[in-house]
C-alpha cells in the first residue's frame, strides 16, 4: 500500500496521542457513539435486518422494534456485550495477548443467547461458506490451525505496520472459519481489539462496503492483501477523525467537507478520478450514506505529496543536463 497512507494516518494518531489522556466524559460519548455503530453494521453484514435507528432504540431505550426478529435483538445486545468486555481489556492497562481463551471467550459473548449451543466452542464439523469458493479447513484441523494462528499473531505483529498486521489477522481468522457461525463479527472485533491496543479508536467496516469488503477477503485469499488493507485503513481515519473532532471541538469550526462531485468542479481532477484516488486511501475522505465526501485541505495535501514525490525526479533530470 502506498507509504503516503500510513504516515497520514500515524500523523493522525501522533495528533490524538498529544491530547492523551482523554477526558473520561469524551471516552464515554465516543464509545457510546462507536459501540451503536459498529454494533449495526457488523451485524447488518451478516445479515442482521435492525437499522441503525433501531439498533440505537434496541441498546439504549431497551425498546423492542414491532416486525424484527427476536434474534436480531439479541444478536445487537450480545454484540454490544462483547465490544464492552475489550474496552474493559483495554482499560485495564494489563497486556492483551491474542489466546485461544481469549478468543473462544470473545465468541461466547457474540453468540451467547443466539447460539449458546457453540458459544465458545471451535468447531468439529466442516462447513461452507454460502456465496463464497473459498473452503475453510476441515473440522478436526481446527484446532491445530489457531494454534499456528496465535503463533503467527505472537511473532509476526512487529513485522508489519499495525494497519497491515490488523488486516492480516482478520483475514487469517475468518479464512481458517473457526467456528460454526459468529465469525466475522468476532473477526472484526478481535482486529479492534489489536487496534484499541495500539492506541487507534475502533475501526468499523460499512454495511454498505459489504460487497467490496467480501470481494477484499475473496483477494486476500489469493495473497492480495491491498484492498483489504485499504479498506482497514479507511475504518481507522474514519475513527481518528472523529476522535480528534470530538477532542479539539473547543479549538474550532470542523472542516467543511464536500461532495467530490462538487469538489471537482475546483480543481483539476474528475469526480471519478477523485473517487478513485480516495479509495485508494491517497486523498483522506470518508463516507457519508452512500457518498464519499472531502475536505479541500486534503485534495491540497495530495498536491503537495505529489510534488515532494516528482521533485527527486527533476533534481537528477537537470544534472543530466
């Protein structure tokens, strides 16, 4: 992936590190804020039908939606249960080694009240992925795959970059499919907590990426981890943003964000090529609905990374001469 991204986003965190420690009342806001959203579209991927209006009523008004599934509801409290217990982890300032305790305890909390027949237990059976070619290893080689996984966690974190390693690892878990049901929302959320243990806020991947986000796993299973990982990346800005908006809103007025169809018509590049270049994480935008949406600033910043990158070139072009 491309350098510029990471020195973009670990810009970002450097930023929201000076703010540490963070005051207890704007943790809680943010954490409620995240805990919603990620809740509603982990769930919405694999096919939860509560919207996130609903999902809000559900967690926080205790409110059961007319017309929705029992077990939609108690997918979202179970799912929400599960995020509360790494924040815990993580609050506990004790270092979170990635375990197969750790992993199966994750597990039972997601599916605790929808499944608790598997809940916390590996699978012993082989199973396929409806739409998918890919064929997760055999049920009695379960066991020995997360062994190698959890090895594989343990010496290879600071081979990568955490964005590339967190990527990584969500892939591993879902390909190996540890489980008879609950596994992406427990991928997820073990990539967040690797994440939450690296200071990053928590990284959510859009219901309405869904397709893009299976079609990112179907590469990774090829050996192309890029789109996955530019798809990790744009979870984590979207997080950094919002950390870094909610702490410096004393400071002043957020920066106005547009359209890039508007954003367009001022500068050089098409709407297309300005979407491209956001989803391949060179311009920092995020989305908002069905849209991607940018800053002036950061249409600027590609700008100037451009020229830093062409100037080299023009340097040893000349002493050609």
């Amino acid at each position: 992936m491309d350098i510029r991204i990471y020195k973009r986003i670990d810009k970002a965190l450097d930023t929201l590190n000076k703010h540490r420690p963070l005051k207890k009342i704007v943790i809680e806001k943010l954490r409620d804020q995240f805990s919603v959203e990620m809740t509603y579209n982990s769930n919405a991927i694999e096919g939860n039908q509560l919207t996130l209006k609903e999902t809000y009523l559900v967690l926080r008004e205790g409110i059961t939606v007319k017309g929705k599934k029992l077990k939609d509801h108690l997918e979202a409290k179970n799912h929400e249960d599960a995020l509360k217990y790494l924040f815990e982890l993580i609050d506990s300032k004790n270092k979170v080694k990635i375990s197969n305790s750790l992993i199966r305890e994750l597990h039972q909390l997601v599916v605790k009240d929808t499944e608790s027949r598997i809940a916390g237990t590996y699978r012993k059976t082989n199973v396929a992925i409806l739409g998918s070619s890919h064929k997760p290893v055999a049920g009695f080689r379960v066991q020995e795959e997360m062994d190698q996984f959890i090895q594989w966690c343990s010496r290879s974190e600071s081979k990568f970059h955490p964005i590339d390693f967190a990527a990584r690892l969500h892939h591993m878990f879902v390909h190996i499919h540890p489980f008879d049901d609950g596994n992406g929302r427990a991928g997820r959320l073990l990539m967040n907590l690797f994440l939450m243990r690296k200071g990053f806020p928590i990284a959510i991947i859009l219901k309405s990426d869904r397709a893009k986000y299976y079609k990112a796993l179907e590469r990774a299973d090829k050996g192309d981890f890029s789109p996955l990982i530019r798809m990790v990346a744009h979870s984590i800005e979207r997080g950094l943003q919002a950390y870094i908006g909610a702490v410096e809103s004393g400071a002043g007025k957020d920066e106005e964000l547009f359209p890039l169809a508007a954003l367009a018509k001022e500068t050089t590049y098409s709407a297309k090529y300005l979407n491209l270049l956001v989803n391949k994480g060179l311009i920092q935008g995020k989305k908002e609905g069905r849209n991607w949406v940018a800053s002036k600033s950061a249409i600027m910043e590609y700008e100037k990374s451009r020229i830093r990158l062409r100037s080299p070139r023009k340097k040893k072009a000349k002493s050609k001469k």
